[in-house]
C-alpha cells in the first residue's frame, strides 16, 4: 500500500516532466540540469559560462534552493532571465516547479535553459524535470571517493565537471583513479577538468555545452 | 490526507528516537550525530577525535552511507567497534536505523557515540535518532554562504566545526563574516575552526566534546 503510493508519486511527476519536455521540445531550447554538493560551486561555473556564452546563445538560468535569493541576485548580474526556486524545505527540485519557473521566462526568446538544482547529491536523481542534459560537479576538496557513496548521480548523469582543480596542489584527490572509477560506472560519461576561480577549462566546458544544445537541437 | 500521513512517518520516528534516549541513558552514553555536506571532513574529523580520546573514553562509531564501506574501513582501523549502516538509497538516517546499529554494539562497554550521518545538508536535520548533541561541519571551500541557503541544519544543531581552515590562504571564506551569520541565527551555538589535515583546533574540539558528555552523563 505505501509502494503503491509513492509510485504514483513518483509517476506523477514523470508525467509533469513529459510535459514539460513536450513544451521545450517545440521551442527548441535545451535544458541543463546542474547538480552537485552544497558549495561546490555549481552557481560559479553557471556564471562563467554565462559569460562565454554572451552573444552567442540566448540563455536563461532557474536557481533552486531551499532558501535565499543569493545564487539568483549573482545571476541577475549577468543580464540574463532568471528565476529563483525556493523549495520551502524540499531537498530537490520537481516537475512542477521547473513548469512554475518556466512560466515566469520569456521561452520564445531562449535557446538554453540551465537549472541549478538544490546543493544535494542524493534527492534530485530521483525526480525528472524535462530536462536534456544532467550534469554534476565534483568539487576536488570533497575527495575523489564520492563515487563509491552517491554512485546513482554517477549513473544517472551524461557529464561530470571536475571543479576547483586550481586546489588539487592542496588536497588529496587523484584525478585519474577518480576518471578510472566513474568511467568504469558509467562508461558514456563525459568528464571536464575546471577551475571556476581561474577559468581553466571552462572554453572545452563551454563547447561540450554547446555541442549538446546543437545535438538535441529540435527539428 | 497527505500531510496526516507525514506527520505519522515522524511521528513514529520521534517515538523510535525517544526510546533509543531512553535506552542510550540508562547506559551513560552520549550520543553525537555529526551532519555536513558530502566530502566535508566528517569521517576525518572522527578519525581524529578518535586517536585524541584513544585510552580516555571508551568510543563507538555508526557511520551511514547510501552504499560502500569506506568510511567504515577507514574507522577499523582505529580498533573501535563500527557500524556500517547502508541506508540503500535513503537521503538521511532515522531512529529505527539507530536502534539496529545500536543492537550490534558492545553497549554496556561504551561512553560515547559519534553517529556519521549521510552527507547531506537537508534531509537528516527532520529526523531525530534519539541523539544527546547535534553537530554541523561548514568546509572551507563551500563558500561562506550555506547558512543563508540552508538554514534548518544552522538552526538545528550545537556547534558548528569550521574544518578545512588550512584553505583558508586558497579560497574565499570570511570566518568573522559566517561567524556573525551563525550566531546571529542561533546565538547559543558552539563554533570552531579545524584543519582535520594539519591538527589545527582539534583539541578544542575533543575538550567540547568531553565537557559534552561530563555535562550530559546520565545518573
């Protein structure tokens, strides 16, 4: 009885997520969803990319977060479309909400869409929005390790960003065993090096982003 | 309907939690649950903790994960007794957790407790265990910010452990600034500054932890 009960749950927000897919789909923009631990630096690297992208790609940004304003009001430097997300508690971003926040955008205007989920390795695998591409970061001070503790994030994204490699001199975190073992999880994966803080990496970022936007360009 | 059915998952919890208390005082141990964003220090600040209190209070381990044994592993080889609790998935440890992992403890040859639990910022902060302190560990390289995005655990706990300090040269976070932040939102809150790699701070930490339990022993 409770099984049945939170499968219909979870359906639900499947279906919200069709939806929402169907939506993006006959406008052609292509949505990012961005996850990651808390402080690891997923708003730097959407605001780097922000910068890159200038001119080039019409790109709006949806900050989620339990509380705050802070992610948005950075973002909103940038002059971009952006809404913020405040879940209000909840440890993950849903369906309706990505629908809420859609309707505060101007879609018509917009070839890219990145999402910033709640900071949490575990919930948002769980709960589709009608994204495209889902992407987490691992930030090197949190250890090369995580992969063995969250392994459905892992299994569930297209790409992992190697973040604040400009500290690898500082901590322990050995890059290729850490290649080694996602690759071995999730063999299709893309993974990026990146420092937010100096910029390395981010162009090779920004053309992977960019050849996905052109890969599931809709017709 | 659906808020009944919440509040009744909670509250069964809170009565699991409570009967552990009760069971956990009867025998004098204190009980700490240390909570942190994933790749934070938790298990690092234990291992430390650990060889401080080596020969002075008789310690005990349960560490929680969503899979793997690496955090375990590495407690062995303190020569403590260590549970592993693998919550398959669950974003958080609960009360019932607890009482299966206390079960398999030398109990009547205990004092303290540490509790790792899964790293996450959010979700473990809504489920009591039956815990005597609570704990947060703020990592350096998260940024300065994460009080303002997730509040409840800042509101929630007895101290809060600034790890990671030897970064501090490396990256941008204000320790006066976060200080007033946490204090502001919760004046009684114990704070302070660690480096799980250099030493630095530990032993004010373990003093805390031994005033804790003195404070908190059972009749």
């Amino acid at each position: 009885m409770k099984v049945s009960v939170v499968q219909g749950i979870l359906s639900a927000n499947d279906q919200l997520a069709a939806q929402n897919r169907d939506q993006l789909d006959q406008l052609g923009i292509c949505v990012v969803n961005v996850m990651a631990s808390p402080g690891s630096g997923k708003t730097s690297l959407i605001l780097r990319t922000l910068d890159q992208l200038a001119g080039r790609m019409r790109v709006a940004v949806i900050e989620g977060d339990i509380a705050s304003t802070v992610d948005a009001d950075k973002v909103a430097t940038r002059g971009v479309p952006v809404v913020q997300i405040n879940t209000g508690g909840q440890c993950h971003l849903d369906a309706p909400m990505l629908r809420n926040a859609l309707a505060q955008l101007p879609l018509d205007q917009l070839d890219l869409i990145f999402v910033e989920n709640v900071g949490n390795l575990i919930c948002p695998v769980d709960f589709r929005l009608g994204e495209d591409v889902n992407v987490v970061i691992a930030s090197v001070p949190e250890g090369d390790d995580k992969p063995y503790k969250y392994p459905g994030i892992f299994l569930a994204v297209d790409a992992v960003v190697i973040n604040k490699v400009d500290l690898l001199p500082y901590v322990h975190f050995d890059v290729a065993a850490f290649r080694r073992l996602v690759t071995g999880m999730n063999p299709g994966l893309q993974i990026l090096e990146v420092s937010c803080e100096t910029g390395q990496g981010i162009a090779e970022w920004v053309a992977w982003i960019v050849e996905q936007r052109e890969k599931r360009r809709r017709p």
